[in-house]
C-alpha cells in the first residue's frame, strides 16, 4: 500500500488529533510552521493541511471552519490524497514531453496537441520498447487485428500523429521509422 505524506502547518492541536489516528489514516504526519514548510524541496510530493492559503503551493488542504467533525476531517484528506495519486498516474514524461493520460493530450513548454485514444495507447506502447516495434505488433496489440489482415491502418495513424506532432512542436523524430519498426527516440 502507497504511503502518503502528510504536513500539519501551523497547527499543533490538527497535528495532535490527527496523530493519536494516524493508524486508521495510512500516512506519514509531519508538523511545520508556515517559515520552515517553504523550505522543503519537493513539496509536491507532500499533502500540506492548513487553516490558510499559502501561495505557490500545490497539493492544499485548507480548514478556514472550527470546530470540524474528524470524520469530515478525515474524508477530505482522503479525497484530497486520492485526487492527487490519479493526477499524478495520470502524467506521464517521455523525452521533452508530457503525456497527459486522462485528457489526452501531449505538450512540451506552451505547445499542446490532443491525442485520439489509439494514439495515446500507441505512444504508451512504443515508449515501454528498446528495440522497433514492427507493424504487426502494433496492429496486434494496440488494434486488436490480427497480423494476416492486409490493411495500412498502423501505418495511416503513425503518419498522421508524426505529422500532428511535426506541425505544433516541429519535431520530426519524435517517432523513427526504421526499416524493421517504429520506435520513440
């Protein structure tokens, strides 16, 4: 089971109720003064819950309303802890760029393309490979075709997602096309 991070700012009776519970909430608790919480790198992989906004910070559990039933309490960091989990399985890096699985869609700095479901699924197939991925391993296994049908379908959807990807990111080795295969460089 995946641990999660969670840091109590500025409030040491949260921190102290939540810690006589943390059994029952399946994480790491840590307590931080607002000064000292801006201080810890890679503050996207933690949870922050606070009685304030504190900008520049994602990942924010805010409790502006005392009292607060704990059940409530303990729903919301559930929620908010399930929420990131699926935004973070949802992004993928591959080379330059961003794969984002839920909306479908590819960017690199401002220049975003969307992607068709095929697409993704052939960009997540060709990524897991170290050597060229032939045609009818594509069609196989992310058209569910078997290999004796003559048809150009892959070879269609490579041409026209290379293309989407040279028109908005000038990029023409994105995906090769090698005589034994396709393969993401």
């Amino acid at each position: 089971m995946n641990i999660q991070n969670l840091i109590i700012c500025d409030s040491k009776i949260i921190f102290n109720i939540l810690f006589e519970i943390k059994d029952e909430l399946n994480c790491n608790l840590l307590f931080k003064v607002k000064k000292d919480l801006l201080k810890i790198k890679n503050l996207d992989n933690y949870l922050i819950l606070s009685r304030q906004h504190i900008q520049d910070l994602n990942n924010q559990i805010i409790i502006k309303n005392f009292p607060i039933k704990i059940v409530d309490l303990i729903e919301r960091i559930n929620i908010s802890f399930l929420k990131k989990n699926f935004n973070f399985q949802s992004e993928i890096i591959i080379g330059n760029y961003k794969v984002n699985l839920n909306s479908r869609t590819m960017w690199k700095e401002k220049k975003q393309i969307d992607l068709t479901e095929k697409e993704i699924l052939t960009i997540l197939h060709l990524r897991n490979k170290v050597h060229p991925c032939s045609i009818d391993e594509l069609q196989r296994l992310v058209w569910k075709q078997t290999a004796e049908l003559e048809t150009h379908t892959v070879e269609t959807h490579i041409y026209r997602l290379r293309k989407k990807i040279k028109n908005e990111f000038k990029d023409e080795n994105f995906i090769l096309s090698l005589k034994n295969g396709y393969k993401i460089n």
